[in-house]
C-alpha cells in the first residue's frame, strides 16, 4: 500500500523553470513534453558539446561538493543530529539565487542546487548538444543567453565559496514516454560528459573569449534526474564509473538512507499534506499538484495554501523527531509558482528550522560525509 502511494505521488510529476525568454512548459497533470525525436534513434548517440574556446586554468578550478564543516555522530540526547537537506533542480533565475543564499547565509544552511547544463550554455551553440534520439540541440527547457551564462557563472563561483553544493541536473530535461525513461548506460555516459563540457566551455563561448569554468565539473558528486525519471540501474551505473556517490532522484520515505546500486539513495519522501489524507512527495511541484493540480489559484488563496505546505514540512519534521531523526529532503524548483506560495513557505520553514538544537541543515554532500563517518545508526534504517 504504502508503495502505491510514492508512486501515484511521483506520477504528477514535476517540471524544470524554462530559462529567460524560453516558453513555459505545461502544467496540467498529463503534462509530457512535446519531443523533438528524429524518425530513427541512433543507438549510439554523441552528446558532447565541442569544447572551443579551450581555457587553460590559471589555478585549480573549485570543486563543486564542498564539505567545510563537520557534525557530530549524537547530540547531547543521545540522538543523531536531524538533517534537514535542501535542494534546488535547474538553478538557473539569478534573482532567486540570491534569495536563497541570502536565507542560507541567515541560517548557517548550506544547500544543494542541481544545475541543468544548458543554463550555462549560449543558445547560439545549441547544435553542439547531440541527445539520444532527439535532434542536435534539443533541449525541453531552452538555452541561456550570453549575459545570464556569466551571470551564473559568477554566482556558482560564489555559492560554491560559502559552502553551497553544485550537483547535476542533467541537460535538456527530457521526460515522459519518449524521454529518459529509455536511456541506456552509454547514454547516460554520453549525457554526463555533455553537462561536463557545458561547464567548461559553455562560459567562454558566451563571453567570446577564454573564462574560467565556475568549477570543476568531475568534482560533481550527486544527480536528480529530470522528472525524477530513468531507468535507475542504467543511470547509476554511470554515475558509479565518474565516481559519483548519491542520486536524489527516486521517491522513498522518512526514513535513514542506504545504498543502492553503489550509490546513497537520498530519496524524496512520502509525506501527508496537512489537513488531508493526500500522499505527496517533499517537492514542490508535487505539493503543487496536490493542492490545485498545478494549476494557478487565486492570490487570495496564497496564504492559506502557504501555510498547509509549511504545516506539511512541519509535520514531516515531527515524524523525523519522533522515529530516531532520520534526514528530512526537500526537494524544489527556482520558482514562483501558484504566488510564489512553496517558496514563500520553504523560506519560512528553514528561518524557523535550521536553527534548532537538533536540527542541521546541510548539503546533500555533508550528509553523505557524515554517513561515511559514523554510518546509518543501527536498526535505523526502517520506513517511519
């Protein structure tokens, strides 16, 4: 039964912010993207960007999972330290990076922001992106232009600097029956290598000249897949051979992680939205959905709705505290969606939450570094 429920809650879905100028996509449930497949996949696709112009480092490029701090393996209680992980898919709008890191910097939060590699890609260079069985340059969420590529640039510099986490997102957010559901290992080797190149190069095609890359991409160390899709064992696999170490991409429960296919699995998690028996996951799209079927309700409905999504966060809280303080994840989108109400109400949970005794609020990356450290506490690694 309670499976059946995380797969119905992961079945609405969720949807990348397209990029400045790029349309937005769908929102009703039967959401799929519109493919841009040619008649006859190839089986073995090339997915890297060309890599002109070539910059040479002038010093060592940062890694893009850092772990500046550290935490106890039990509080003064006995307990473990309850993790609260925040993480965001695409991170892309400049003007939300810098609320978020203005909150996290409030808080003493570090967060985790999955970076969707066209966002740091000029559109104008889009044919360099050859995708499994789709056209040279397709992509679900649009291209970035030249000043937002060294925008975001300057900010994953920035962002990495105080500690914050630069994960994978993948690249053209490829999702439904003809997305990355059918995706086989190789291509998923393909996929990652283009993310790594856009990086690299994607900076200095948008100025026209040689600009370092915000970071290293073969430091990155933990994907969420677009719509939460995939064939998990294919892609895994993948992400084992970089050496990769978690996916933040399958639905799961409040409950301590453990490790699958040779990767911590860092679920998204099965949760109660307040004041009904609805099951959804800890994503914002998916909070969406449940409330008004991602569709736009009235703004006078913004407060009300705001305070069901921080009433369900808070009572996903308790339920940790109250089954050995298991890691709660978040799981969100760069946007403003129905009023802005599931930004507005994660702001308010991580103001009111990270400083906690109990509680720490970390990247996904400090988290796998603890669980290295002192490993899942025994007998705790049931659903609650």
């Amino acid at each position: 039964m309670g499976a059946a429920l995380v797969v119905a809650a992961v079945l609405a879905g969720c949807a990348d912010v397209p990029l400045e100028g790029a349309p937005s996509p769908s929102t009703s449930p039967s959401h799929k993207p519109k493919p841009s497949a040619t008649p006859k996949p190839s089986p073995t696709p090339s997915s890297t960007p060309s890599a002109t112009p070539t910059v040479t480092p002038t010093s060592k490029l940062p890694a893009a999972a850092p772990v500046l701090r550290a935490f106890p393996g039990r509080l003064p209680n006995g307990k473990p330290p309850l993790f609260v992980v925040v993480s965001f898919d695409g991170a892309g709008d400049l003007a939300l990076w810098a609320r978020w890191r203005a909150v996290a910097k409030q808080v003493n939060a570090r967060m985790t922001f999955f970076l969707s590699g066209p966002y740091l890609y000029p559109g104008d260079h889009r044919s360099d992106y050859k995708p499994p069985y789709r056209k040279p340059g397709a992509s679900e969420i649009g291209w970035g232009d030249p000043a937002n590529v060294l925008g975001r640039t300057k900010v994953l510099r920035e962002a990495i600097a105080e500690g914050h986490e630069i994960g994978t997102h993948a690249n053209g957010h490829f999702c439904g029956a003809n997305g990355i559901g059918r995706w086989t290992t190789a291509q998923w080797t393909a996929e990652l290598t283009a993310f790594d190149r856009m990086v690299r190069t994607g900076p200095s095609l948008a100025a026209g000249k040689a600009v370092q890359p915000p970071f290293d991409p073969a430091t990155v160390k933990g994907m969420r897949t677009p719509c939460l899709e995939g064939n998990r064992p294919a892609y895994r696999q993948a992400m084992v051979q970089r050496g990769m170490l978690y996916d933040a991409s399958a639905p799961g429960y409040i409950t301590w992680p453990k490790k699958q296919d040779g990767l911590w699995n860092f679920p998204l998690e099965s949760v109660t939205l307040a004041g009904t028996s609805k099951k959804t996951l800890t994503m914002d799209y998916n909070l969406w959905f449940s409330q008004t079927q991602a569709h736009t309700a009235p703004v006078a409905q913004a407060p009300a709705l705001k305070a069901q999504v921080l009433a369900t966060y808070q009572q996903a809280l308790a339920k940790s505290r109250a089954s050995g303080n298991p890691p709660l994840f978040l799981g969100n989108h760069f946007n403003r969606w129905n009023n802005s109400v599931y930004s507005d109400a994660l702001t308010d949970f991580v103001k009111q939450t990270c400083t906690q005794p109990d509680v720490r609020c970390v990247s996904n990356m400090e988290l796998a570094s603890w669980l290295a450290k002192y490993g899942v506490p025994s007998g705790q690694n049931r659903p609650s």
